[in-house]
C-alpha cells in the first residue's frame, strides 16, 4: 500500500524510499526492488528517486549500505559479549545467517551480482571491514578476519542453498548454524580461556580447560 505523498526533507525522503525498498525485498525478493515500485509504495515519482539514488543499481547499493551497517554493529555487540561471557556464539551466528537470510541481505548480493553491478556490493564489503577493525581492537586482526570470512561465506551460502542441501542430506534445516556456532565457539574460547566458558549448544556450561 502506499503512503499519501507529502512534504518530505531529501532525508526524510530517501529513509522513506529506503524502508519501502525493504519491505518490497523481504515481501518480493530483490528483483522488485525497482524506482517505480518503490515511488509507488511512497507516493514519489520516478524523477524524485532518480534524483536521490541515480538508478535502481543505485537504491539498491543504498539498501545494501543499509542493512550491512545495522547488521554488523549488532554483531559486534554480540561478540563484545560473548567475549565477555555474557553470550554464546550462537547468538553471533543466529545474527550473521538471519541478516543474509531473513533479512534478505544474501538474496540481495546474489542478484546484484547476476545483474552485472558487483560495485553495489562495495557498501557491504566496507560494513564487514569496518566490523572486523573495530572487533580487532586489543586482539589478533588476522583471527578475527578468518572467523568473519567463514561466518559471512557461511552465512551467504545458506541463505541461497541452505534449506535444499540440507533437505537432501537428510540434515536439520539449522545444521549449518549449529557447525558455525561450534567452530565459532571455539575460537572465542581458545582466545579468552579464562574469562569465556564454553557452552554446549543446548546451553550447559562445559567444563573450563585447565
């Protein structure tokens, strides 16, 4: 449905045209994410889109931007956390495998790059870049690096491929984040021994290493 066009700041009316982006990618998938679908869902006309965003590559680079940024600022918490010992990698991983799937962010990337517009994936490499400096800080860049590669590439592969592989292997849909989450799990404890206690994936506390 769209909103009843109104006076708009040029701020106001790109957040607009990027939350109607969004629901047009989680409701139809990337491909309806175009200028005229969007300008429909706000109330705006082609020309009002263009002169924001230049082009569909364009709104969807801005889109990705978008998510990427929020994404990976609540993994980043999230780590903080596990690090601490307040969470467990699983929530790391449950927030990495929604964003590209869920959120759409994987469906997303794979149809920019069918598309021939690899430079809208910039805005998505620069968030992951910029998430591994800042997970870096007082700790190993090369680790932290390895550990979001397998995360991301995990990630992005099940979001596209996940349920049917899983299917015909006879797996639960949600082994790919229970292997991630151990893998992931174990990294954080071999990096914080003493402050992070292993925890087993229903939830008990495994004993401490000596």
């Amino acid at each position: 449905m769209s909103i009843t066009a109104k006076r708009l700041s040029p701020a106001q009316s790109r957040q607009a045209a990027l939350e109607a982006a969004r629901r047009l990618l989680l409701e139809s998938g990337p491909q309806a994410v175009t200028l005229k679908a969007v300008g429909a869902q706000i109330g705006r006309t082609h020309a009002n889109l263009l002169h924001h965003f230049g082009s569909a590559a364009g709104l969807q680079s801005e889109l990705a931007r978008s998510i990427a940024d929020s994404v990976t600022q609540s993994i980043a918490e999230s780590v903080e956390r596990a690090r601490a010992g307040e969470a467990d990698a699983r929530d790391i991983v449950d927030q990495t495998f929604d964003a590209f799937g869920r959120e759409g962010a994987g469906a997303l990337a794979a149809w920019m790059i069918i598309n021939g517009n690899r430079d809208a994936l910039n805005p998505i490499l620069d968030s992951i870049r910029d998430l591994v400096a800042q997970l870096s800080i007082g700790h190993e860049e090369h680790h932290v690096a390895e550990s979001t590669l397998s995360l991301v590439l995990n990630a992005l592969g099940d979001s596209l491929l996940g349920p049917a592989i899983a299917e015909a292997l006879g797996l639960p849909r949600d082994t790919a984040r229970t292997l991630a989450s151990e893998r992931l799990r174990y990294r954080i404890e071999m990096e914080h021994p003493r402050e992070v206690p292993l925890k087993a994936v229903g939830g008990s506390k495994a004993p401490r290493r000596s």
